[in-house]
C-alpha cells in the first residue's frame, strides 16, 4: 500500500480546517442566523 507522506496529510487536513472555519464564518454572517445580530454601533447612536 501507497501511504501519504505526514506532512501532506498536515497540509491537507489544515486547509480543510480553515475552509470550514471560514465557510461556517460566512454562514453565520450572511446567512439565516444573521438576524439574530446585533448591531452595537446602531445602539449607541447619538
């Protein structure tokens, strides 16, 4: 059997880590659970 060496398997596994963070980030700004946010600077307003 062919194995992968460590240090592809790290790259790899880091890039998808970062993918789901940042795809998750982007869910979570945009997305339906953005209406849950609040806005501190429109509470502050003077």
């Amino acid at each position: 059997m062919n194995y992968m060496e460590p240090a592809t398997v790290l790259s790899i596994s880091i890039g998808v880590i970062v993918l789901a963070i940042t795809g998750f980030s982007v869910y979570t700004a945009f997305g339906p659970p953005s209406k849950q946010l609040a806005d501190p600077f429109d509470d502050h307003e003077d």
